[in-house]
C-alpha cells in the first residue's frame, strides 16, 4: 500500500454546550469526501486530541471510521503510544496510524529510530512517521528518514519540515520504493509536491478541499504549469489560515460558513480573532470566485 492523494485531517466540532458534536463531525467528513478528498486522518494535531478525554477520541475515530467504510476511503488515526496503536484493531477502517516523532525529549535519530521500532512491531496497521521538528524539537537527517523507512510496517512520513531544506532535497532525490511522502506543511505543499511527494495531509483542504485534491492531480500528471499557479493562488490562503494556532482559524471559517455549530476550540488554545478569520475568508471567497 502506498499512501497518495489529498488527507483532511478533521478538527473536532463543538456544540453551544462545548460538547463534541459528532453529526457535525460526520457530516463534515462526508463533505470533504464529497470535494475530492481520497481519505481522511481522524485525531491529528488538527483535531486537538490532546484536549479530548479518552471516551470523546474513541467516539470521534469510530464516528470518522463509520464515514470511511461507508465511502470506501482510507482512514489514518493519530496514535503515538503502544496502547493507542493496539486499540486500533477495534476499529475496522483504519489502514494506517499517523505517529509523531517523540516529541520535547529530543532523543536523537538512534533513539527515534528504535522508538519507532517498537510502535511498529505492536501496531496492527502500517506506521506513518509524522516529522515536524518545529514542534517536537527533533531533527531527522534524509539518512535517519531513509532508516525508518527500511522498518517493517512503516509506509511513509508526514513531512512538516517547516520548509524545503537540504535534508528535504536529499530525501526526495531517493525516495525509498513503497515509502509514502505525504506534505504535512500547507504553506509548502505545492513545492513538495513538485519534487514528488504522493500527497499531502492539509488542515488548510478544510477550506479549500477539491482546489487542493487538483493541486495534488495536477503536479502528478506533470501539468505544472496550472500547478504552479495553483499552488501560488493556495500559499496565501493557507499563510491566512495559519496566522493563528492551528485549528482556530480554519474552524472559526467552516462556522461562518456554516459547516460547523461554532467556532470554539479548547484551551489552551483561543477562538480566532475576527481580523484573522476574515482574511481568511476573503481569500477562499477570491479562490472560489464569490
Ligand atoms: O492534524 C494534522 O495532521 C495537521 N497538523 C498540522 C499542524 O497543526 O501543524 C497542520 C497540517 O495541516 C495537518
């Protein structure tokens, strides 16, 4: 299996009463399946997993899971523990787990490589490495990358690396068969795809889902030049949606545009200031012609 095509990494809907509001969820992921996207990511960092207790994330993946297998598209859950890996199995649907480096303990590459060892030998589903060292304070070499890709039961990384870098080129130059590159930073996307990557996990594709399922389809089918305008037109809309700590901005947008019942997040994270959700609504309406 190798992982391509656009992942909506769903956030987690709220109700007036700060409950989750699971219609909300579900309707939402049948609507990104609708605007093109090829599967979704259930708990990702977008979903604010860490804000949920454990009951409220078993009900937001089994409620994402029912909508994949209805609709016959991949699912990946965010799981970085052995317990977290091992429940996966009650939950028919998921083909992968999306699992975040270590974060803050800054083991090294040798300490990353055999944690993820043994997340891959207890997980009952493929291991996708999710590399953002902006936020857990590691560092991993194109080698390092290459390492993990050689493990069992790992298919592919999410790479955030805050920019295409050295270490980016090095990995896209030799690319290991069978090991899936998956974009997971939105405002570098379009220029990752370019180098080849399979496809991308976009918080931002909430907002803008079929515009960046066809940015995907048009730097796979070699139409560069209407990927690169593309991408140039998504960059700022995505800068919008991320001036403010992710998920806010992109849910204060689908509650104004009345996708979801509100727009709250959970702390320690803010609602979105009116002037960042504006601007970011300026600019979907500008992509969308309004
Ligand atoms: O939840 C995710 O997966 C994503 N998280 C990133 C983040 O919050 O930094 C952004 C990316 O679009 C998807």
């Amino acid at each position: 299996m190798t992982l391509t095509g656009l992942f909506v990494p769903l956030i987690t809907p709220f109700d007036e009463a700060g409950a989750v509001a699971l219609g909300a969820l579900s309707d939402l992921a049948h609507r990104m399946l609708d605007g093109g996207a090829a599967g979704l990511v259930a708990l990702g960092t977008t979903a604010e997993p860490s804000s949920l207790s454990p009951a409220e994330q078993r009900d937001v993946a089994a409620a994402v899971a029912r909508v994949c297998r209805e609709r016959g598209a991949p699912l990946i859950v965010g799981a970085a523990t052995v317990p977290a890996l091992e429940s996966l199995r009650d939950l028919p649907g998921a083909v992968a787990a999306l699992c975040v480096v270590p974060p803050f303990l800054r083991p090294g590459e040798a300490g990353v490589l055999a944690h993820f060892r043994q997340l891959a030998a207890a997980s009952p589903v493929p291991i996708v490495v999710y590399h953002v060292p902006y936020r857990t304070g590691q560092p991993l070499t194109a080698d390092a990358l290459r390492r993990l890709a050689a493990l069992p039961g790992v298919a592919g990384v999410k790479f955030a690396a805050g920019g295409i870098d050295e270490e980016t080129i090095g990995l896209m130059c030799d690319v290991p068969p069978g090991f899936a590159v998956l974009g997971g930073d939105d405002v570098f996307v379009s220029p990752l795809l370019a180098l080849g990557a399979h496809g991308a996990i976009l918080a931002s594709a909430h907002v803008a889902t079929g515009e960046f399922a066809e940015l995907i389809e048009a730097w796979h089918t070699g139409d560069a030049v209407r990927a690169r305008a593309l991408g140039h037109r998504l960059a700022p809309l995505s800068r919008a949606l991320f001036a403010e700590p992710n998920p806010t901005v992109v849910k204060a947008v689908l509650h104004e545009r009345g996708a979801i019942p509100t727009a709250a997040v959970r702390l320690p994270l803010l609602t979105a200031g009116t002037d960042s959700t504006d601007a970011a609504l300026r600019l979907s309406d500008s992509l969308r012609g309004d």
